[in-house]
C-alpha cells in the first residue's frame, strides 16, 4: 500500500508543480515582471515537469490494457492531446486581445492542472492487482506446435510445470480462497521484487524495435508539431481563395488539424490491432502523408473547403502514426517478452520513445521558420515531406519483419487447409 501511495504522490506533485509553474508566466503579467531570465527559467522548469507526465500516464494504461485491441484503445484515449491541444489555443484567445489581461491565460490552466492532480491523487489506480482485478494480458498465447502425424506435444518444462500441479493438490486447496498465490513458482514477494526492479537505459535500448520506433517518432513528431506551431501563422499569412482570412480565422481553421489528429489517432490504432501490425500501420500513414502535404501546400491554397479539407488530412495522417507509436507501440515495447513482466520497463521505454520525439518536437520549429524565411515555403514543406519519408523509412527493419511474420503465417494456414481434407480421406478409407 505504501509503494501505491509513493507513486502516486510522484504523479501528484509532477502535475501540481507543472501547474505552479504555468501559472507563474501568468504571475508575471500581474507583478509587472519584464524580464527574460525570469520566462526563461520558468519555461524551462515547465519542460521539465510536464515531461515526466507522458512516460507515467502511458504506463499506467498499459498496466489496464492488454495486447488485444489495444491500438484502438489507445488511440481514442490519445484524443485527449488534440482536444488539449483545441482549449489550448481556445481559452488564451479569449484573453490575447488588446487591453485584456492576459495573466489569466496561463493561471486558469495552471489551476486546471492543479486540480487534476488533485483528483489523480485520490482517485487513479495504477495497476489492476491493486483493487484485487486480474492483469491483462500482454503476449499472445502461442498454441503447441504440431507433429507430422497431428498430434500437438508440449515442451520439457510444460510437462514439468503439469506434473508439479497434479503433486501439488494440498497447495491450491490450501491458496484456493486467495486469488493472488501462485499455485507454482514464485511467492507474491519474490514477484513483487522481480517487478520493482527497474530497467535501465541501457538494457531499454535493448529491447527489439525500441530505437527504430525512437527515431522514426523524432522525425514524425518533428512534423506534427511544425504543423501545430506553425499552421496559424501559415493560415493567415497566405491567401487562401485570393484572400487572406486573418488571425481570429486562421486560428479556428489550425484547430482543425487536431480534429485530424483525432480521427488519424483513432484510424491508425484500429488498423494495426486489424492486421497485427504497428509499424505497417505507421508506414501506410506516412506514405500517404507525403501527397497530402503536397497537395495542401499547392491545393489548399485554392478555396478555403480545399484547405479545411487538406487539412483534416494532415491531421490524420501525420498526428494517426505519431500517436500510435507515443501509446500503443510505447507500451507493446515495454511490455516486451525480453522484459520479463517487469512494471517499470513500460515508463522507462516510453521515455526513451517521447524523449527522442520531443527533440524533434523542438527542432522542427526552429528549421521551418529557418528554412521559410530564406528558401521559401515551397522548401519548408518539401522539408515536412522528406521527414515523413524518413520517419518511414526508419521502420523498414520492423516492417520486413512483419511481413515475413505474415508470409509464415499464411504458408501455415494453407499447409494445413491442404492437410485437413488428406487426414479425413485416411480416416474415411479405414473406416
């Protein structure tokens, strides 16, 4: 009980100091503060707290969630950034314009994030065993393998493990009445320790899939928020129908790259629980995000139902396999077979993931303005393009992976489709 009350308590005071923090920028305001320093350290301080959120929040869904469909589950979870994202740009609004006190755009958030972590520390659960339910289950259960003649056989250990059940009659009536003994192996203690051992950096990187995924997610995330910063000025700065629309318009139209974003979140994680297969899934989407940023760019600048449609797009394809990999991937790798179970490998893995993406959250931004104000917009999209292609092509390894897995798979199916009719014919004949 206590360890649940420590973490906890971690993820109360990470949320309440990243909404002291917010806050404090609208403190400024109210003080009269003007100097640089001061939102300097500040923002600092607010990237630092709010960056140890995701790898926790995303641990604890996949303490809940097993494998089975849990891209679908994840992406309509993962709704919630882009409706963030939404009040984010809706709540200061009401506050930037001229004469207003603007303070109040960053406190009200601020005491929104307080609050929330109050309700986090009364009310989140953050593993299943914890309120007595059993955990999901996180790897597929491989059937025996079959023999010539069809029988199926178990391995040495299997017919140890059942040979230790039948011996051991006294041991489950006697735990019978207590869902958590294990009838065989480890004591809850012993378990309990091979769990809280946490996982190191280095052994993390380890894990099959981790760094292609970490790279490909620098690059996708690079994209997505380029898009998120850079989409209002771009909106209103640009005619769009021979016009330009202004600021108030181009804000509301940029809001609908994150109900894009949803749609892409939702889409992408139903595709691969659908197929069985992540990072297929991502490249389909970033394959198809490459024309759709093309078209915008030269499109979209046609009439503003091409643009809100174009956009719509882009939300989709580009936020559809970054949210993916930020969840669902994130917590498939940390749940990884070579991870033994181990309950703190799922954050550990999912900072190393969202860290690598948050450097390209960062670096996207800064060479778009580079690359728009010296080569043009042309170029800065052909930069967003290139990114989505090499955010793919990072996943090429995983991807022929998988399709070897499904070839295999396939060639079994109809190895045993031709078996099946030659096993009844014999039967028939003898009988």
């Amino acid at each position: 009980m206590l360890c649940i009350v420590s973490h906890v308590k971690k993820t109360f005071q990470c949320c309440c100091s990243s909404g002291v923090f917010v806050g404090m920028l609208g403190v400024a305001y109210f003080a009269d503060i003007h100097h640089l320093a001061y939102y300097i350290v500040i923002q600092i301080f607010v990237g630092v707290f709010e960056s140890t959120g995701w790898p926790g929040v995303v641990a604890v869904m996949g303490n809940w969630f097993g494998k089975k469909n849990r891209g679908l589950l994840m992406g309509i979870w993962n709704s919630h950034t882009s409706v963030g994202n939404i009040l984010g740009t809706a709540i200061p609004s009401l506050f930037a314009k001229k004469c207003d006190p603007w303070g109040w755009a960053f406190l009200i958030p601020g005491f929104v994030m307080i609050f929330v972590g109050c309700v986090m520390f009364f009310f989140l659960v953050l593993d299943p065993h914890h309120v007595g339910l059993p955990p999901p289950q996180h790897h597929e259960i491989k059937e025996p393998r079959p023999q010539k003649n069809g029988m199926s056989y178990k391995k040495e250990s299997d017919l140890t493990a059942d040979t230790n059940i039948k011996t051991s009659g006294k041991l489950s009536i006697e735990n019978d009445t207590d869902e958590n003994a294990p009838l065989i192996g480890k004591s809850p203690s012993d378990t309990e320790k091979s769990k809280g051992k946490a996982v190191g950096l280095l052994r993390a990187l380890t894990v099959p899939g981790v760094v292609e995924f970490a790279v490909s997610l620098f690059f996708a995330k690079m994209v997505a928020y380029t898009f998120l910063f850079w989409l209002p000025y771009y909106v209103a700065y640009n005619r769009i129908g021979g016009r330009y629309i202004g600021e108030q318009k181009a804000d509301l139209l940029a809001t609908l790259y994150d109900v894009g974003g949803i749609i892409g979140g939702i889409t992408t994680g139903a595709l691969s629980d659908v197929i069985n297969a992540r990072a297929i899934s991502c490249v389909i989407m970033l394959y198809c995000a490459v024309p759709t940023l093309f078209m915008y760019r030269y499109f979209g600048v046609k009439s503003v139902g091409a643009s809100i449609a174009l956009i719509i797009f882009c939300g989709l394809f580009i936020n559809g396999p970054y949210a993916l990999i930020t969840t669902a991937v994130s917590s498939d790798l940390g749940t990884h077979e070579s991870l033994r179970e181990n309950q703190k490998a799922k954050a550990t893995v999912t900072a190393i993931i969202d860290g690598m993406g948050s450097l390209g959250a960062a670096f996207g931004p800064l060479v778009t303005g580079f690359v728009s104000d010296y080569f043009g917009w042309n170029s800065a999209f052909y930069v967003l393009m290139g990114s989505c292609f090499i955010s793919s092509l990072m996943l090429s390894r995983l991807v022929v992976g998988e399709a070897r897995y499904f070839y295999r798979k396939f060639k079994t199916q109809t190895k045993n489709q031709v078996y099946a009719p030659t096993k009844a014919s014999k039967e028939s004949t003898m009988m």
